[in-house]
C-alpha cells in the first residue's frame, strides 16, 4: 500500500478530484492514509479530501492504535513512521 501510495505522489498530476466529496477523516482507513500522506509531505495537497486535518492529539490516538492492531496495513505504517525519516517521493 505504501509504496504504491508513493509512486502515486511522486506523480504531480495525480491530484484530488475537485469534486470529491471530502472523507470522514475519523474511520482507520482515512486515519492511516492521512498518517501516510504527512509522512510524505503530501498532506497539504490533499487538504480539500480531509477538511478534518490531522491533530496532534488525533495523530498520537492513532498511532496508538495502529501499534495495537494486528492488520499488516497498520503494521506497515507504524514501521514506517517509527523511522522517524521521511521516504518522501520529491526527496524531502
């Protein structure tokens, strides 16, 4: 899912659709992509798919949850942001 996920922003085409409705922003899917898309700078491009945001409080709630949980997806972003560097696509 990650690096699929990068390969897509490194892409600068690959944009929200206007006319998207915006995510909940609360459910563990829109929590890990919008945990993702932070690690990778992304967020910001992304801003109008989850008017919500990610807050700090939030971001470390999910975290916690995603460390608990037994899904490979949450596992892969846990290791991904215990990293603590970012594989972003533009090379931040």
């Amino acid at each position: 899912m990650l690096e699929r996920l990068k390969r897509l922003l490194a892409k600068p085409e690959k944009q929200p659709e206007a006319d998207a409705p915006p995510n909940c922003g609360e459910c563990p899917k829109c929590l890990r992509t919008l945990l993702t898309l932070e690690y990778f700078g992304a967020l910001p491009r992304f801003a109008a798919c989850f008017p919500r945001g990610l807050g700090g409080a939030q971001r470390a709630e999910m975290l916690a949850k995603l460390g608990a949980s037994a899904s490979p997806l949450d596992r892969e972003v846990v290791r991904l942001l215990s990293k603590g560097t970012s594989d972003a696509p533009d090379g931040r």
